[in-house]
C-alpha cells in the first residue's frame, strides 16, 4: 500500500466541491461527497494502478492515471511514486481539465 498525499491544491478542490455542495444541496450532500472522496482514495491506495492511464496519454504525462469519484461527478488525478500516490487535483468532469491540470505546476504533495 502507497499512501495518497494530497497536493494543496487538491484539498481546495475538495473544499471547493465540499462548499459548493453545501450552498446547493444539504450538509448531508456535502458531507457524501467528502466520504465518497476518501473512498476513492481508499481505492486507490489499494489499488494504485487500476487508474485510467487516459489523460496521462493525452497530456503526455507518464504516470498520470485517473479515478472516478462515485455517486459525484468529479475525478481523482494522481501519479504513483514508489512510497506514496501524488494527487495532483480532484476535478468535477466538466471543467477544463486540461487547463486545470496545468496550473500550480509548483504545488507538491504534502
């Protein structure tokens, strides 16, 4: 097991879709949405390389895989190390992940 470690940047994503959730639907909601979040990244701290390679191919980005967030549509974007996960963002699926994948270049795990 390789431990995740969120980027700062990911962590506001979630906060993001955590605040957003909560103006928009119940604290109920919200809250799902941080559980399904830390189920996915249970998933993938079991399981690192059953992650879409797609958009690492896309980007030419050698190891970047993503994993659905379930029951919400947002993505985990992360690339394996040889002691730790790197999440590098935790995007909703119809934002511009290409241009959100670019920015913060210089955010590191933390």
């Amino acid at each position: 097991m390789k431990p995740p470690l969120l980027r700062q940047v990911a962590e506001r994503d979630i906060e993001t879709g955590f605040v957003h959730y909560l103006q928009e639907a119940s604290v109920e909601i919200a809250q799902a949405f941080v559980g399904a979040v830390d189920a996915a990244l249970h998933h993938i701290e079991q399981h690192p390389g059953t992650g879409s390679p797609r958009y690492g191919e896309l980007f030419n980005t050698p190891g970047l895989r993503s994993w659905l967030v379930s029951r919400f549509p947002y993505m985990l974007f992360y690339v394996e190390h040889d002691t730790y996960l790197d999440v590098i963002r935790v995007l909703h699926q119809h934002s511009d992940i290409p241009v959100q994948l670019q920015s913060d270049p210089s955010d590191s795990a933390s």
